[in-house]
C-alpha cells in the first residue's frame, strides 16, 4: 500500500494564521522557500506565519504569495510527497533513521576532519574557523547523544507499543519529548550560528577545495538535520502525544 498523495489546490490555504510547522507538513516544498526568508520552520514550528514574519520584518503577502505559486507548479505536475502526518508511525520512525540518522553517523566524523583541516591551514588568515570548529563540535557532540537517546530510548518504544499496545511504552516515548525538543533547539541553534559565523557559507577567495567542501558539508548538515528536527517536532512527536488522548 502508498502512504503518498498528490497535493491539491482544494486541500490546501496558505493563511496568516498557520503554523510554520502546518505548512511544512502539508507541503514538503515549502521548505526551500522558508528557507530563503530564513525562517525556522523545525524549531519554531509551532509558530505562525503572522507573528514570524512581523518579527523578522518579512513582506507576509510575498510569502504567502510564493508558497502559494510553488504549491500550484507542484499541483500541476502531480508531484507526490509522502504524507507522514498520515503514514504509519513506524514507517515515519525508520524513514528519518535512514534519511536522518544514516546521515548523522556517517558525515559528523568525516565533517570533523574538514573543519580541523581548514583551521589548520587557514586560522592565521581567517580567526573565524577557530569559531567555526568550536560550534560544529560542540553540535557534534550534542546530536551523537541525541541520536543514542532516540535510538536506545524513544524509537525501541515505539516499536514495543506498535507491537503490543501497551501504554507504559508509549508512556516511556513520550515521556522524553521535552528534552528531545530542548535539543533541537540547541542543535538549530549551533546551526544558525555556524551559518552566521561563515557568512551564509561563503567561501573566501583563497579558499581551498577542502575548504568549499567543508563548507558545502556543513550546509548539507544544516538542510538534513533541519528537516530531520522538522518531522520529529512537527509531526511524529505530535502523533505520539495524540495517542495517548
């Protein structure tokens, strides 16, 4: 059986008053478009469009205007998304160990060595890599244990629940959501900081090619983890704490 949809005009209104979380979970796309305007949409999805935009000085009719106009290109071309609001739960859990945590395990290490590498041969000449690489390890640390409690306390129960349905596992998933959620926001954070400290990523003149791919890896890390923390605060935590209503 598909767990995906096409998304269509009749089921969808992007409107002030939506959470940056809804309009991600409805329409995947959205992501780039936010991500433009700078907007976080995994650790403040739960705020509305209104109040973001107000804060940040943003045009809330261009933006609308712009999802809107993407959703339409997506509509047309019948593009399908998977719709993990609906998906089995478990399904959503195995999809973000292979497109999230996969990922985690496999490039921190190596991301590691680019950032030490480039303070290396570069420090002298640009002070702000000694920033670069405190911040990304500082990250670094923080998600190897935040994948470790996902993977050791919160996935294992719900699996346990799907099995069996019983509500102490469910109970003991949810009952880590609160620090989960406090180490999203940290982790957004040291990505919203190494992306100010490298100026959006912007590779110096005399970079060299260890240095535009340490760059280009730590974007990656910060458009995989923020799509990663998007589904787990915006979705699969809130499918959690429904079940147990």
């Amino acid at each position: 059986m598909s767990y995906t949809k096409n998304i269509r005009s009749d089921m969808m209104k992007f409107q002030k008053e939506m959470t940056l979380g809804e309009i991600v979970s409805t329409f995947p796309g959205s992501e780039k478009i936010l991500k433009k305007y700078d907007i976080d949409y995994c650790c403040g999805g739960h705020r509305v469009v209104r109040e973001v935009t107000s804060e940040q000085n943003i045009d809330v009719n261009d933006l609308l205007s712009k999802l809107e106009a993407a959703y339409e290109v997506v509509m047309k071309y019948g593009e399908e998304k998977v719709d993990w609001v609906h998906a089995p739960i478990d399904h959503l859990v195995e999809h973000i160990l292979q497109a999230h945590h996969a990922f985690l395990h496999s490039n921190l290490g190596y991301i590691s060595e680019l950032t030490t590498k480039i303070l290396r041969v570069h420090g002298e000449h640009h002070p702000e890599l000694l920033e670069v690489f405190q911040t990304f390890h500082q990250l670094k640390m923080e998600l190897e244990a935040h994948l470790i409690k996902e993977e050791t306390v919160q996935y294992p129960a719900i699996k346990k629940y799907i099995e069996t349905n019983n509500l102490g596992d469910l109970n003991k998933a949810v009952k880590v959501i609160d620090e989960l959620e406090n180490e999203h926001t940290f982790a957004g954070d040291c990505l919203k900081q190494l992306r100010k400290i490298s100026g959006n990523y912007e590779v110096p003149a005399d970079g060299c090619s260890t240095f535009l791919k340490t760059y280009e890896m730590l974007e990656l890390l910060e458009s995989n983890t923020f799509t990663h923390i998007h589904l787990e605060n915006n979705i699969l935590f809130g499918r959690l704490k429904e079940l147990k209503q």
